[in-house]
C-alpha cells in the first residue's frame, strides 16, 4: 500500500534521507521542520502516517501528535499512525505518549521498513 507520509524533523538531512527511502517504495512523501509547520501541511491535506521527531524547535513530537490527530478527526475523522522518532535511551522512549511505535536514532534501517509497512496495513484494515 503506498500512502502519504509526513515527516516532521529539523534536522533537514535525516528527514531528507527519510524521504527518500519512502519515495523509492512509491510513497508520497512531504517534510515540515517544525511543529507550526506540520500543523500547516496537516490542514492542506490528512497524511495518515506521521513520522516526527520527539525534539523540534518549537515543541515536543509527543506533544505535537495529539494535535496532528485532531486536526485529522476535524477534516474527516481520518485515522493517524504516529511513529515516534527519537535520540532518547530504551527508558525514556517508553514513557513517550501521543505515538503509536517509537523508534530510537540512528534507525535501523529493516526495522523501519517493516513498521512503516506494518502501519500501513493497519490502516488500511480500518478503513
């Protein structure tokens, strides 16, 4: 399933890698670099899968996800995946609300592959 993917990262190389690997599996891919930002794009068009970064400029990831999700249920009702991207150690990921998986920097590259997949199904079962 090939879906649209938002990236909030500021750090414009991780995210540009990021994107990417997603458009050469045949996603369509757009990036904001701060929470204000993604609130933007969020507002043009529902991305259903969100990969955001724990620490922006200008807010915390797991702060922003619950607003990107009511943005979501105000146009539509669209259901969201938040995959948390963060530097923080084993501990402090788990304590990380608003995401559905976190993932810890640097990825893995496999693992990512297959959550991004794996979210991507659970979407479409819910439709």
């Amino acid at each position: 399933m090939h879906a649209e993917i938002l990236i909030v990262d500021d750090n414009r190389e991780a995210a540009e890698l990021l994107r990417d690997l997603l458009e050469l599996n045949g996603h369509s891919v757009r990036v904001a670099h701060s929470g204000a930002e993604a609130l933007s794009l969020m507002g043009e068009y529902i991305s259903p899968l969100l990969l955001v970064d724990q620490h922006l400029p200008d807010i915390l990831g797991s702060e922003l996800v619950p607003q990107l999700r009511q943005v979501a249920q105000s146009n539509g009702g669209k259901r969201c995946i938040a995959i948390g991207i963060t530097g923080v150690g084993a501990a402090e990921r788990a304590v990380l609300d608003g995401f559905d998986h976190v993932l810890a920097k640097p990825l893995n590259f496999d693992t990512f592959d297959t959550l991004v997949e794996r979210s991507l199904e659970a979407l479409r079962a819910s439709d």
